[in-house]
C-alpha cells in the first residue's frame, strides 16, 4: 500500500502561540483522519519569526514536544516541522522529527537567513541528521537550506530517497522556491517534501505552494499561494525505483574528476 503524507500550510502569526499551536494541533488531526503516515509542518510555526523574542518562545518547545510524541503514538503518524530550540549555549531554528515508534529526532538549520536577521538572534547548526520514514530515509531542511544543492546531494549520497522541508518562504520569490524544489528532486531523484505558510508577517507575505514532488520533478500535489490547508497526497514508491533504474546518475559521477586541475 502506497503511503499518504500531508502538508499542513498554515498562516502563522508572529508571536502568538496559542493560536499558531492550536492551529497545528488541529491539521495534525486531519492528517490522522486521513490515515497520513506522514505530516510536516513550516518552520517555526509554533512562533513565527518573532526572533526578538526567541529566548521566551523557545521555552515552551519542550512543552509543544511533549504533545506532539503524545499525538504521534496515539495516532500513528509522524510529525515533522521547525521549532525554536535554546540548549543554554544558543537559540537554533531546529526541525524536529516526532516518530511514533522512534523517539525525537532534530536538524539545527546550517545556512541563517540574513534578511530575516537569523544570523542576529539564532546561532547555527553544523550537521545534518537523517530520519528513517516509511517512505524510504529522508534528508531534514529549513527553508534557506534549499538554495544550497551540496547538502542535498550529501543526504542523496548518505542513502536519502526523499527530502522533508519545512519553510517560511515569501511570495515575492515563490518562483524560486518552485524552481529549486524542482530541481533538488531532479538532480537527486528523489522525492521532494515541502510545506510553506501563507499570510502576512511583518513586512513579508509568505507564498504557500506546498509540494510534494516525484523524483522526476513532476508535481504530486500542490497548495495554493494564499490559503491556510491541509495538502494531502499518496506516493507511490515505486516511481523512485524506475526513475533510478531509468537514469543512473549516481553511477555515472565522477568524484575522481570534479575539481580544477592544480
């Protein structure tokens, strides 16, 4: 049986927890319903870039985890999006893996985004992490990450069939993020996974178009720019064993020959 992942597109609101958390809590329900194995959230959903007020936001991730494993388990469904994390040495844009039958899984986000002032209130993360899904092994990314093809390529290369992306990405640049989902998919044949919110926040309005893409780059399911929803979509597996079979891009390298000569 193919498996169902969901994309839970939600219109965060900077600071106001109660109501972004119930918002999740409520779509990570829907996902249930519609027998998900799979949801992911966008980043810093609970929270928004309230970065100003990271310090005191991020103490109520532990809390927010506590609920999440409690929902994982109860329905069976793994749970994926970014969260402020504060270890005491820094404050990180950590995405959090909530596997039902595995336990807590995180990714601190390597590459800050300037113009959001990361840099200014988050620290960086300096490794990747890989998650076992029923889809296959997946690769963990925030947003920004996405314009940096090595990581992905690294995770291709470390066993990764699919990618999981949890994201804040603007409207006015929506044509990017539909390009380089694209091509992190074809270039690696692999599945990409990719939810983004919708609405204002500050001077930015965030662009939705929350994917689920084959490894052929084809469009499986797709949000709207504007709409707070739920994108439900079933992949079939096998797409991935005859995209690589078709093409073997990952014999066909050539690590030996891909620098300038000395």
């Amino acid at each position: 049986m193919n498996p169902v992942i969901s994309l839970a597109q939600m219109n965060i609101e900077p600071g106001n927890l109660e109501r972004n958390v119930a918002t999740a809590f409520a779509m990570i329900e829907d996902a249930a319903k519609r027998k998900s194995s799979v949801v992911l959230l966008p980043e810093l959903w609970s929270s928004g870039y309230d970065l100003e007020q990271a310090e005191k936001h991020a103490l109520e991730t532990p809390h927010i985890l506590q609920t999440l494993s409690q929902m994982a388990t109860q329905h069976g469904i793994a749970i994926g999006g970014s969260l402020l994390e504060n270890t005491g040495e820094g404050i990180y844009n950590t995405f959090y893996w909530v596997s039902p039958t595995e336990g807590i899984f995180s990714y601190r986000k390597i590459h800050l985004f300037r113009l959001m002032e990361e840099d200014r209130w988050l620290s960086p993360g300096d490794h990747l992490q890989m998650v076992s899904t029923e889809l296959g092994k997946a690769g963990l990314a925030i947003c920004y990450d996405l314009r940096f093809p090595e990581l992905f390529r690294r995770y291709a290369l470390d066993g990764a069939t699919l990618f999981l992306l949890s994201a804040e990405w603007p409207l006015k640049r929506v044509h990017h993020w539909q390009t380089l989902l694209r091509a992190r998919a074809i270039e690696n044949l692999c599945f990409m996974f990719a939810v983004n919110c919708v609405g204002p926040a500050y001077k930015d309005v965030f662009g939705g178009t929350s994917a689920v893409l084959s490894p052929w780059g084809e469009t499986l399911a797709e949000g709207s720019q504007t709409n707070e929803e739920l994108i439900t979509a079933q992949v079939d597996l096998s797409q991935l064993e005859r995209a690589r079979s078709f093409l073997p891009i990952y014999q066909d390298r050539r690590p030996d020959v891909y620098r300038l000569s000395d």
